[in-house]
C-alpha cells in the first residue's frame, strides 16, 4: 500500500496537525496552502494520495484535482476533501472527481481510515472496484451517500459496521467483533452479533444489506460492488 501523500490545507494550526497525525502513522508527508503549491508539489513527488481542504490560500482545490486528474501518473491517486460546509459534497465529487468527501470537525481517524481504504482499493483493484459510495460520519453515527445522509445507526450497529468498512475487503472474525463493538462482552456472544447484523441489515436497507456477508471460519465482511463491464470500458 501507498504511503506518500500530499496535503493541502491553508490553516497552518491544522496544516500542521494533519501532517504530524499521518506522519505518526507511518506516511511521507507533502504539504501546501494553495493551489499552485499544491500543483507543484504534485508533479515534483508523484504522490501515492491526496488529503485536500476545499477552500485554500489563494483558490479553491478544483484546478488542483483537474490537473491530477488529467495526469498520466496521477490519474488513479484517491483524492479525499475535507470542507466545513457539507454543501461543497457534490461539488467535490462533480467538479473535483473526488474518491471522498468528509466534513471538517471529524475525529482524525476517520480521515486515516478514509485514505487508508483508498489506497487498498488502488493497490488490491487496479481500479477495477468502485470508488466507495458511502461515508462514515463519526461524530453523529450516520452513513452517507454521496455526501448526503442514508441513515442514522446505534452505536453498535455504527461501530460494527465501521470495523467491516475499515477492514474490507477482509473478514472480520468474531472475536475482533465482539471486542470492538460490545461495551461489555456478552454472554452469547455469537447470538448477539447475529442480531446487531440483522438489525444493521435492516436499516441499511435491501440494496445495501447485501453487501454485509459471513463465511464459515472467517466470520464477516462488507463487500464492495464491482464496476459493471461497459462501466470497465469507459
């Protein structure tokens, strides 16, 4: 998995925190606080990611991703948006082509987790997996779609979805479950996450509800969807 990213955000405090938190984890940071910059940096490092504020010093991000998007080397790289105004969501997957939307204010592991999936996705794909359509808002529990909201979980049900959306496309035993999800663990164990899946499962709804699968011996897993073949060809 990729681990050189170019962030750009043009509030220093943030800029700076940002690039400590990823450091942390173990990536090669760039960072910049405006558009030209951020092109610049862009070309002269080829990064394997992107982590983006909307609004930057001197422009918006938008010619920034153009340019990246319209880069033979760079073309595939996740782009992930972070805004504090939920409005610019479809903009930044419109005019943007960003992989991810998030809102500014969210707890930075969510962020990690955002570009760690999409750095999976390039490497374990080739592009042959949809970008997500989904997001995870940690701070109010809620699922989005495209940017906007589909549906508002417990906290049980959001953790245990949470921990199979991080860790697709690999199963999640029970036992990792069970640890991560339940306060305190219960006494039939197994019986209670079948009813956390069943509830989940009901409020994600049928088209969504399928993605969450089991295998004997591995325990479960949150299946992306493929990309259509005539999509393959566009």
């Amino acid at each position: 998995m990729g681990n050189t990213i170019l962030i750009a955000e043009d509030d220093k405090l943030a800029r700076r925190t940002l690039t400590q938190y990823f450091e942390a984890a173990g990536f090669k940071v760039y960072s910049a606080d405006t558009c030209k910059d951020t092109v610049r940096l862009a070309c002269l490092h080829l990064p394997d990611c992107f982590l983006f504020d909307y609004h930057l010093a001197d422009d918006t991000i938008v010619p920034a991703c153009l340019f990246i998007r319209s880069h033979d080397q760079l073309r595939n790289a996740p782009i992930v948006i972070l805004s504090g105004d939920p409005k610019q969501a479809a903009h930044s997957y419109n005019a943007c082509q960003a992989d991810v939307f998030l809102e500014k204010g969210g707890y930075y592991p969510e962020i990690l987790a955002a570009v760690k999936r999409q750095l999976r996705r390039v490497e374990q794909q080739n592009g042959i997996m949809k970008p997500s359509d989904i997001t995870l808002d940690g701070r109010t529990m809620r699922i989005l779609k495209n940017g906007l909201p589909m549906v508002c979980l417990s906290l049980e049900q959001f953790r245990l979805f949470a921990v199979l959306f991080e860790r697709k496309p690999d199963f999640v035993s029970e036992d990792e479950i069970g640890a991560y999800v339940f306060e305190d663990s219960p006494s039939e164990k197994r019986e209670a996450i079948a009813y956390l899946i069943y509830r989940l499962r009901q409020n994600l709804g049928p088209q969504h509800a399928r993605r969450i699968k089991c295998k004997k011996g591995l325990g479960w897993v949150y299946v992306q969807p493929r990309l259509r073949a005539k999509d393959r060809a566009i």
